[in-house]
C-alpha cells in the first residue's frame, strides 16, 4: 500500500470525525453557556445542583462514559446511535471545561461594568447579555479555541463504539497492513492538518471580534 | 420620581446600614431640595461612597428611608427601577463600556431600556457629547480615549437618560492634574443649568464655586452640614478643621 492510498484510506473516515466535532459543538456550546452563566448567577442549592452537573461532565473519564451509553444504556431501554452517544458525552464533556471558562470570564469583569449598568436602568439580563457576556467570550476567546481543538482530538475515541472515524480507519488498515509506523505517522499528520487550521481561525476570530483591543494596540 | 416644588428632589432619614457588624452609616439626615448642589467631603472610609450608593439602589441599608422626589426607595418595585432610571451616576472610574463605542455607550440604555429607535437614540447621544465637548469621538473606543475624555463620556452617558438627580462619586481622583479642569467644567455646566447634583468630591474650589451646600462626612455620620463660605471660613467640628488642615497642605 503506498503512502497516498494510506491517506485516501484514512480520509475516508474524515467525514465521521468532523461529523462528530460538529455535532459535539451542538451539545458543548450551549451547555458552556447556559451553564457557565448559571454557575454565576445562581447561589445556594441551585448553585450546588448547576455546579453537580458540570463536575459530572468534566470529570467523569470520556472513554467510560462512551461505553455506558453505548453499551449499558441500551439495557435500561434506552438505545441512542453511535453518533448521538458521542456527540453527546464529549460535547458535554468540553462543554463542562467551557461553562468553567464562561463562568472565569464573568467573575473576572470589573464589578463596576455591572454598577454602571444598573445605574443605567439596564436589567440584569440586559446587563447579562449586553455587558458581560460579551466581553466575557471575548476575553475567553482563546481558552474556546484551545477546546475546540481538543474536542477535535477527543473525536478519536469514538472508534471504540464502532464509528469509522480517521482513528479507525487507521487500525483497519494496520490490520490489514502490518505496518504501523507510516500509516500512524499519517493519522497524527492528519489530526494536525485539521487541528492547526482551526488554531489559526482562533487567532483570526481574536482580532476580528475585539475591536476596541486592537484600537487600543493600534494607538 | 414626580416632581413638585414642595418635594425636596432627595431625602434621606435617619439612614442606617452595616457591613457585618461594622455600622457604616449611622443615623444620616439629609435633604436636598430639587435643583440644590450638595458636595459631600470627608477622610477616606467615612461612608461617602457608601451613601451615595445606597441613593440609587447599588447598596443596601437595614434602617432608614431615602426618598427621590415622591418615591421611597424600596417600597415599590415598579416606582424603585422608575426612581433609578431617573437618576444618574458618574464613577470615580469612569465604568465605560469598553466593548462598545462611545455612541453605543450613550445609545445604550435609551434603546434598550426605553425603547428608543436608532437613529432617535444617536441623535440624543451626539447631542450630549457635543455638550460636554467631544462630539468628534463618537465613533471610538474608551480606550481610544484621555481619561478625561471618557469621564466625560460617562456624564453623558448618565445625562442621556434625562435623569432628575445626578451623582458623582470622586469623578476626578482618577484623573491626571491636567485633565480634572475638563471634567469641572462640564459639572460646572450642569450645574448652572439647574441639575440636582450631589458630588463627593475633593476639588474644594469646585465645592466654593458650585456648592449651596458641603456636607462632611466622618466614621459614617454626617458631623457637619454648611453653606460653603461658612465652611470652608468657620468650620466648627474639630475634626472638619483637621480635614481642611490636610487639604491645604
Ligand atoms: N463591601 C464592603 N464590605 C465591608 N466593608 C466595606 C465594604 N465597602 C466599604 N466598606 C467599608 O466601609 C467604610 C466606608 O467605605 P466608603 O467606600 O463608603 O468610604 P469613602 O468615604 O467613600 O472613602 P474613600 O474616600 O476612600 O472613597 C470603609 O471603612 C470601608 O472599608
Ligand atoms: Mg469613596
């Protein structure tokens, strides 16, 4: 098998392992958000209860997670595809680490952004989502990228629940070939291929969506 | 808050608040009446700050009423956020908006709390800026701009709102020398044109020019409340004369 039939052999599982990024980002955004947000606003037991639900995510080991809902689920009812499991667990997974970020980001902000919006008469869900969200994400901005490519990374576990990601593709055609190093060699150079474009989107969002720190900079 | 030329525009009784077991405002008196230009002295720590905020809600008390006009604070919902809307307030550290432009923190509240169009909201906002004499930076960041320049910005920030009552919290301690100047006159400005001011402030000259009234403030309570002349010529309490003692020296 020459080097190009590796990459073309190990291209065809591109279109699960971006599937899958995708489709995770549909879990993690609006779970690092919401619950991001929440951790911040909330006190007391709600707290106790938003912050449980967050460490669950985070913490809990992703690989074990896959196999629960892949394997154990199914034997309480409750059979989910292959791509929604793990979408699912590693959406929710980054998105335990990003609801920590969004919620770093809030606490960060001068109290006095908050004061001045109340002065103002602004309500607290103006002030929320007019003053210190946005300031927050953009603050933040780099620590989502960061996630980002390391949900990108994470993609690879999903060949454990049979979905033919790059990874996979890889080991079935080490089974087949009995030549690890090229084929591996191949797998890493395409995992950096998709992941450092995304870091250099990272930085091109950064200066696109902070205009008043690159005026700044521009003084 | 409804005004009526019996209605002093502020009255604050026997206001009271602690922080913990530590009793910050002790039994403060105080009222205003509408159009009057109070500036509030004092040592640091004496509560000035604390006071002025509780007149807009930004703190809590536990005893005492403070009344805007016909509203008491906190004894209605609706009529509270309606007596905070018309009152404005400038920080000692300018508290812009540094996401946003300098129109879009002027447009801000106008559109969002009253429901202002655009171009009805940018209009005001360009109206207040040339009033307080940057109408040109318009378009830039806070960043962009001298410290100065952004207090001034942040009274028109507040003005933009029409409020009723303006407070100013050490507007100009944050500022280089050079530019407190452009920041007194713009309060100066106000001042003239009949704006309710209370001003903690250190700036004794703007107290004489501007004051009908200095309050001085220590360990919480209000120790002392004169004319200006009267004041800064015959302070009695002992501890308003060291005060002044420091500032001349
Ligand atoms: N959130 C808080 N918790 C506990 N104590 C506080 C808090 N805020 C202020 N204090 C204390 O209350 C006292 C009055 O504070 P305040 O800020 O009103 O003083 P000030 O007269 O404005 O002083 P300065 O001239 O330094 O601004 C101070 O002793 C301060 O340490
Ligand atoms: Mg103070």
């Amino acid at each position: 098998m020459s080097v190009l039939e590796i990459w073309l052999g190990i291209l065809q599982g591109f279109r699960v392992t971006a599937l899958v990024t995708l489709y995770g980002l549909v879990f993690a955004i609006p779970f690092g958000l919401i619950f991001g947000v929440a951790q911040h606003l909330t006190t007391g037991p709600a707290r106790f209860v938003v912050t449980s639900v967050i460490e669950f995510w985070r913490s809990s080991a992703v690989i074990i997670l896959l196999f629960v809902f892949y394997y154990a689920l199914p034997l309480a009812g409750l059979a989910l595809s292959a791509m929604t499991v793990s979408a699912m667990v590693l959406g929710l997974n980054i998105g335990g680490y990003a609801s920590q970020a969004v919620r770093a980001g809030l606490q960060a902000l001068d109290r006095g952004q908050k004061e001045a919006g109340h002065a103002l008469g602004l309500s607290r869900s103006t002030i929320l989502l007019r003053i210190e969200l946005p300031q927050a994400l953009v603050a933040m901005s780099p620590t989502f990228i960061n996630q980002l490519i390391q949900l990108v990374k994470a993609t690879s576990l999903v060949s454990l629940v049979t979905l033919t990601d790059m990874t996979f593709r890889a080991k079935e055609i080490s089974q087949i070939e009995y030549d690890p190093v090229p084929i591996y060699t191949s797998l890493l150079l395409a995992y950096f291929i998709v992941c450092y474009p995304v870091a250099l989107f990272g930085r091109w969002v950064e200066r696109r969506i902070n205009p008043a720190r690159e005026a700044r900079r521009a003084v | 808050m409804t005004q009526t030329d019996d209605k002093p525009a502020v009255q604050i009784a026997s206001l009271n608040k602690w922080y913990g077991a530590f009793h910050v405002l002790k039994e403060v008196n105080l009222t205003i009446p509408s159009g009057s230009r109070v500036v509030i002295c004092g040592p640091s720590g004496s509560g000035k700050s604390t006071l002025i905020r509780c007149l807009n809600g930004l703190e809590a008390y536990q005893q005492g009423t403070v009344t805007l006009g016909t509203i008491e604070l906190g004894a209605n919902a609706r009529e509270t956020v309606l007596a905070r809307r018309q009152t404005g307030m400038v920080f000692q550290s300018f508290n812009l908006f540094p996401h946003l432009t300098v129109l879009s923190n002027c447009t801000l509240a106008l559109r969002r709390v009253l429901r202002m169009p655009r171009n009805e909201a940018e209009s005001l906002a360009r109206h207040f800026l040339e009033k307080v004499r940057i109408p040109e930076q318009a378009t830039k960041y806070p960043a962009q701009l001298s410290g100065g320049q952004q207090q001034r910005v942040a009274i028109a920030r507040a003005l933009c709102m029409n409020p009723r009552l303006m407070l100013f919290d050490e507007p100009t301690s944050a500022l280089d020398p050079e530019m407190v100047k452009e920041v007194l006159d713009v309060m100066t400005g106000l001042a003239h044109e009949g704006m309710t001011m209370i001003c903690v402030t250190h700036e004794m000259g703007f107290a004489r020019e501007v004051a009908d009234q200095v309050v001085f403030m220590d360990q919480g309570s209000i120790v002392e409340q004169a004319s200006p002349v009267a004041f800064f010529s015959t302070p009695n309490h002992p501890r308003a004369r060291s005060f002044l003692n420091t500032l001349l020296h």
